[in-house]
C-alpha cells in the first residue's frame, strides 16, 4: 500500500493553485455540465509516481476515478494508468495539475529505480539514498517519489542525522574529538563523517566513525578506502558521495562502496504522460 504523504489540505492546495477563481475557458464555452473522459498514459517505460495523489485531485474535482496502476510499479510505454469520468469542468479543473505531478514525479522515481537496478546488478546489497538537496517546499513530493524507485532518504534534514563536515572539523582540534563528543551527546545515532581525500581518511579512521562518507571521490579512490576500512575498521561503512549518477554507480558499486548518496534523481527529466480528454 502506498504511503499516504499527502493531506486533503495538499489536494485542495493543489487545485486552487491552479484555478483560484474558476475555469475561465471551460466555463465561457458553457462545457462545464457535459460529460467528459480523460485517460493518462505513459509515453515511454517508467516507474509511476504521485498517481494516488492525481485520482485525488480528480475526486476532490468532482469526477470519478479508476487506477490503473499503483506507485512504484513498472510500467510499459502506452501503458494507462487512470481514467477519470465526469463532468468537464471537473476533468478539465484537475488536468494540468494531475499531469505534471505524475510526469514529475515518476521521471524521478524512474532515474532512482534505475541507479539502483545499475549498483545492484553488481553489488545486489549495496544501499542508494539520496541528498537532502529537494526543492525547498517540495519535500513531501520528490521524497515520496525516490521512495517509489527503492531509495531512502540519506538526511531528511538537520534534525534527525548526524554527520560531521569537514566545516565542523575546522572548527575543533581534530575530527576524532568531534566523533567523540557526538557519541556522546548522542549515543543511539550513527556518527557520519565526510572526506574528501585519502589524507583525510587517515587521519579519521583510527576513530572507526560508522559511516565515511567520501566526497567527490572517483571508483579508484573508493577501491582503495574500502581497502583500508576493511584492514583497519571493520565495522565502518563506505558512502560514495558528490556525482554518484546513473552512469557511474555500478563502477562506485563494483569498487566497493556500501552506501551510495547520490542528488541526481531530484534533476530527473520528468516522465511524459499521454492525456485524451473527449467527450463521454
């Protein structure tokens, strides 16, 4: 079942967003009373995002809903996934608004599933979560949408994470102090700590922080991290950071990284959607 991320508040947000005062077209034509079919389908393969959310704008527009297909399904080019019947002025209400939620969110969704399925197919337990990079506001929407490709969220934000940046370290006698005192003050949560080069890997890792997280490091660097956590701190993890993409996470997966934290789902070209409305 999908996660319901959405309020009633969200839908109804949603639909004055776009028509604040009415459907000044429909309503000039006098079609507003004339039944009316819409059906969306996707051009291309994608893995679909946010349609539960769409049915809802139809609904709360007046119209009745069937779903085709669910959040996080596969689905083939030209395959339906909803079909909306009702008055026009509802169909036509919840159009736009519909279609460009699903198509953004599923081109999201549809980039997340297939890095994961990339660092998979060579490393089948390897971890891919994504930067709390979203657009502000959006939270809700683009999380939602890499949940429904098989990623986490790595940070969903300040509050709930720990992770130790080389601009925390500048500020302490050494990043070892740092995970100390983090382990602390907080001792259930896992200490992440980024670097960014081999040199500061050496001098972090007498202090086993749980996660390392390497900045920009290429595959070759990440080999020979691995390499060294293995030998000498067992029990931390290795995180790919900064440009892991759908081109390089087999080759970050290969090298031996267990978590990949990658952006680039959030800049996914959106999904395109096929939408007919005719009358009914």
């Amino acid at each position: 079942m999908t996660f319901r991320w959405w309020t009633q508040a969200t839908v109804d947000q949603l639909l004055a967003e776009d028509a604040p005062y009415g459907d000044l077209t429909t309503e000039a034509l006098g079609l507003e009373a004339q039944d009316a079919r819409l059906s969306m389908a996707m051009r291309s393969d994608a893995t679909v995002c946010g349609v539960e959310l769409a049915s809802e704008l139809f609904l709360a527009a007046g119209s009745d809903v069937q779903l085709l297909a669910a959040t996080g399904a596969r689905v083939p080019a030209g395959a339906l996934i909803l079909i909306a019947e009702g008055p026009a002025g509802a169909i036509f209400r919840a159009w736009k608004v519909a279609q460009t939620l699903v198509e953004y969110l599923s081109g999201i969704a549809t980039l997340t599933a297939d890095i994961v399925a990339a660092a998979r197919a060579v490393s089948p337990e390897i971890a891919v979560v994504t930067t709390r990079k979203t657009f502000p506001g959006a939270k809700a929407q683009m999380i939602a949408a890499i949940r429904a490709g098989g990623a986490y969220p790595h940070r969903l934000g300040l509050s709930e994470t720990l992770l130790l940046f080389p601009e925390h370290a500048a500020f302490l006698s050494a990043a070892g102090e740092g995970i100390a005192t983090l382990r602390r003050a907080a001792p259930e949560k896992k200490v992440v700590v980024e670097v960014k080069t081999l040199d500061e890997v050496e001098a972090v890792l007498p202090a086993q922080p749980d996660v390392l997280q390497c900045e920009k490091m290429t595959p070759d660097d990440i080999r020979v991290v691995a390499a060294r956590v293995a030998e000498r701190a067992p029990a931390t993890k290795v995180a790919a950071a900064g440009g892991v993409n759908l081109s390089n996470a087999a080759a970050y997966a290969t090298a031996g990284a267990h978590v990949l934290v990658t952006s680039a789902p959030y800049w996914a070209k959106p999904a395109d959607v096929k939408v007919v409305i005719a009358p009914d």
